[in-house]
C-alpha cells in the first residue's frame, strides 16, 4: 500500500520536526512512503488530489488547517474516481498542530511514535463531513465571540493555545451578543446568542469539548447556541467546556439538524470559523452535512 506524507514546513507550533526520521522508524514496511512539504495555504489539497493518483493513503501532518487541506483534496480525489472504481483514498492523521480537533475526536494518539503505529494497524471509518456555504469543515465551524477571537488569532502570529487563551479574554470584556435567526430543516428560531457553533466533531481542539456528543456518523450537525450569561458565570462555562458537561448549563441550547441557516437580524454580516481557519465575514451562513463521505484511519474500536 503506498502512502504519502504531506508535511506544512512552516507549522507554527514547529512540532512535525523530526518527523521524517520517525516515519522511517516505525512506519510499517507493508507501506511504500513518499513525504511532500507544503509551499502556500492551499498547497496541501493539490498535494492530496495529485498523491491520490498512486496513493491509497494520504496523511496530514500537522494542525487542524492542514487536516482541512488534506481531506479537502482526499475527498475531491474520490469524487474524480470513475464510477465503480474499486481503488480506495484514505486520509491518515499524525497530529502536530496547537488544537488536533478532528484527531482528538477520532482518537488519534498525539504521539507522533503512536499515531504512525495506528496507521499501521489500517484500521478504517467512513465519517460525515460538513460544508459551510460550499466550503468543507470536519470538525467545528460557526459565528460569534469565537470567529471574533479566531480572526485575532490569525493575525497574531504567535499560534498555541496560551496565546487564543489571552486573545479570548481580553475580547471577553467587551465583546456584545447579537440576534439571530436559525434554520434547521426548514424549522426557524430566533435566539439571542453569544456564540452559534455547529459541530460535525465534538470539539474545538485541545479538549474544548462545545459538542460533547456530537458523532461523526450521525448524519446530523449539532447546533451549539451559547445565550447571553453573566460575567461571573464565565469561569464555569469555561470548566464546563473541558469538562464535557456545557450541553448541561442552562446557558446552552443544542438542536440538530442536516441543513443549516444562520443570519442576524439586523442583516449586519457575521464573522465566520471553520476548523479552526477564518473566512470573510458573510450575511448568510449556509451547513449542510455530507454522511459518510471521507474514509479516515483511527484507533480499532473507538467510537466516533
């Protein structure tokens, strides 16, 4: 089976050096193994379609914007196979980046040593993925405070979760909820809210759990409405969302849904994210799930 390891050099948090060397230890040798490097936001998916060409299976090492990438292009390979093709596409994870959302959902060891051993193992899951107006997500995407903080973070330069941690409370003080209207298959609510996520996954990244039992093979998106709270209460909100217990608080309403539309009231546009990446602010947010369409390599037994 050959695999093809697709690796951002200019990873901010710099843990995929090394790597190669350890590809080369504990890779199987079932496995005939290329490794390419990213060169430009984007590149990764061109590098997926292309390495699906020779390549059963294509592996992202690096963050959740790199995973974005890779499955974009795993997925867009699939699509191109002729109809009736028997040849199979396969997204592998090695987790490298700040958040591993969809990894840590799927279970995937953060030890690089490990998660090269779980892709030996070839144990496969079809799972569900997103599109938030046409554009894929695997794991969390929506509008609020957390596009709002999501979009500092792009700009700031400096990635790892202390420094979302500091963006987010400084934003926290000041930041003002607004009126939405929510659609979900054809069914429409009007909330006031702090945050609208919608979750294919079951978290943010490095265990911010804002969908605690959301599946990746429910054929079904959450829909995680966060209402206005005192400041005080922001501590244990924030407790709660590591604690896997926020779909508890009285503050959060969750609805389920396969095809999604968000708008505020007021018609102002929205600050978007989307697997951990930010898009331009937009007037109208569209979701719709896509189940199982991504065939992905993770740990025998876990349930996702």
């Amino acid at each position: 089976m050959n695999v093809c390891f697709i690796i951002n050099p200019k990873s901010g948090t710099g843990d995929w050096k090394g790597i190669e060397q350890k590809i080369t230890k504990y890779l199987s040798p079932q496995f005939s193994s290329t490794i390419v490097h990213t060169k430009r936001p984007g590149h990764a998916t061109e590098l997926a379609r292309e390495a699906a060409k020779t390549n059963s299976v294509i592996v992202a090492v690096g963050g959740d914007g790199l995973v974005n990438e890779t499955a974009r292009g795993v997925i867009a390979a699939v699509k191109a196979q002729p109809e009736g093709s028997e040849q199979e596409t396969i997204l592998g994870i090695i987790p490298t980046g700040s958040g591993n959302a969809l990894a840590r959902h799927l279970g995937i060891p953060m030890s690089q040593k490990k998660a090269i051993e779980c892709l030996n193992r070839k144990h496969t899951e079809l799972i569900d993925t997103a599109t938030l107006n046409d554009e894929p997500f695997f794991a969390v995407a929506g509008t609020g405070f957390d596009a709002e903080v999501a979009a500092r973070f792009a700009l700031s330069g400096i990635r790892g979760f202390w420094t979302y941690c500091r963006l987010a409370f400084v934003r926290f003080f000041t930041y003002k909820p607004a009126e939405y209207i929510i659609t979900t298959d054809s069914k429409g609510i009007n909330r006031k809210a702090f945050l609208i996520s919608v979750a294919n996954g079951s978290q943010y990244g490095n265990n911010a759990f804002i969908a605690p039992y959301a599946s990746l093979q429910s054929g079904m998106l959450d829909v995680c409405i966060l209402k206005p709270f005192p400041l005080l209460k922001g501590p244990g909100l924030v407790w709660r969302l590591f604690t896997k217990t926020l779909d508890r608080s009285p503050y959060m309403e969750t609805v389920k849904g396969q095809n999604i539309e968000i708008r505020r009231t007021d018609g102002n546009p929205m600050p978007v994210h989307y697997d951990g990446e930010t898009m331009p602010p937009a007037n109208n947010l569209i979701f719709e799930v896509k189940p199982k369409t991504l065939k992905v390599i993770l740990p025998e037994g876990r349930k996702i």
